[in-house]
C-alpha cells in the first residue's frame, strides 16, 4: 500500500484486508495505490483521496506596500511573506492551538497573497476530532491577528466556513449526494448504488449489475 502527496510518500507491506495511516494531515489530497498479489496474479488500484477535515476559508487584509512578486507563488518573496504571516500568527494562538498545530491536527495554508494594500487568501484545516467550532476558530485567529506585529486591517478581515461542496473541493463520489455541514461536509450513494466503502460513506458508489458484479 503506498499513500503520497506532494510532500510526503508512505508505503507498508499487509496482509490485512483494512490499514490504517496515522499522523496524516487534515484536509490533504493523497494518491492511495494498493498493490494486490493472489495466486501469481498481481491487480494495481489507484484513486484520489482526501483525509477528513473542517476547512475555513480567510483573508486578512494587511496594511502594507504590496511587492509583485507576492503573486508568483514560486519567488522568495511569497515565501518570505507566507513564514512571517504563519509565525505571527501561531504564536499568538491560544496554547490548545499551538498543541493542535504540533500535533498536526491543524495547519495554516497560504493559497495566495493578492494586490490590496497586501491581501493573504489562507485556509485554517483542523482535523473532525478538534474540539473546537466556528466562533473558537474565528475569535483565536482574529485575535492572533490583531496580537500580531501585522499591520492587519480587522474590519476588512474573514473568516467563514468553507463550502466544499459548492466549491467542488469535497471527495465525493460521482454517484453520490454531498451535503455541507458546518465547515465540513458528508456524502450518500444516490439511490440505486451500492457503498462499497460504508466506513467513509459516498466515496465508492457502484451500481450493482444482474450478473453480480458491481461498475461505476
């Protein structure tokens, strides 16, 4: 079995029908590759994943001169602004964060920093066992934020629940309903398809055919 994203590949060998990955990130998109080896015959599946997560969409709005190369996502500058913007704000978290953050039931992503005077477009991910909700979440960050050496304009500043679902960023199945619920968001097989995977509903939607054996 080998899961791999961008940053990090994870590969075990078992003998057990069901495997469990830990200390993944919330909210990552994995390649899961399982390789399957049965009297001499070898089958290879492959399919997109992503781990469980509430996800929050924000902007914060920081009064300063904006550099052009904050938009190229590849030059030090955005990658300078990014590590200044993480650290301000982590360090100005409640303790409970800072250790949710350690323990990578939690993180920061910086999608983009835009013209305005200086707009930073980020994500707050927490994992679903986080015991934290939307007001925690929006009253820590924005309060980290106004703590912060930024120069950040908090009227101008958000922090709403993401809706995968409408933005098509939920792992549904094709063949399955997905429902937003609160920052996160579920799916359902729709009616006539069998959940192949009823552990993590709505991924693996088939339809059974009369021969017994299932297709997309």
């Amino acid at each position: 079995i080998k899961l791999k994203s961008k940053t990090v590949e994870i590969e075990t060998t078992t003998y057990k029908k069901r495997h469990t990955f830990t200390q993944l990130y919330p909210g990552v998109k994995y390649t899961l590759t399982v390789e399957m080896t049965s009297c001499k015959q070898k089958k290879v599946i492959s399919k997109m994943i992503t781990t469980a997560a509430r996800v929050y969409n924000a902007e914060a709005y920081i009064q300063e001169l904006f550099l052009p190369s904050y938009e190229n996502t590849c030059r030090p500058e955005f990658k300078s602004m990014s590590a200044k913007f993480r650290k301000e704000i982590e360090k100005n978290l409640p303790k409970e964060f800072q250790a949710y953050i350690k323990s990578k039931t939690m993180r920061l992503v910086i999608n983009a920093i835009r013209k305005g005077s200086v707009i930073v477009v980020f994500d707050i991910v927490t994992a679903l066992d986080v015991p934290s909700n939307t007001s925690s979440i929006q009253k820590s960050f924005l309060n980290a934020l106004q703590k912060s050496t930024l120069a950040v304009d908090l009227k101008r500043t958000h922090i709403v629940e993401a809706n995968a679902c409408l933005q098509g960023t939920d792992s549904c199945s094709a063949n399955a309903t997905c429902s937003t619920e609160g920052a996160s968001y579920t799916c359902a097989c729709l009616e006539g398809f069998t959940d192949l995977s009823p552990a993590v509903p709505g991924r693996d939607c088939y339809v059974t055919t009369p021969g017994g054996t299932t297709s997309p």
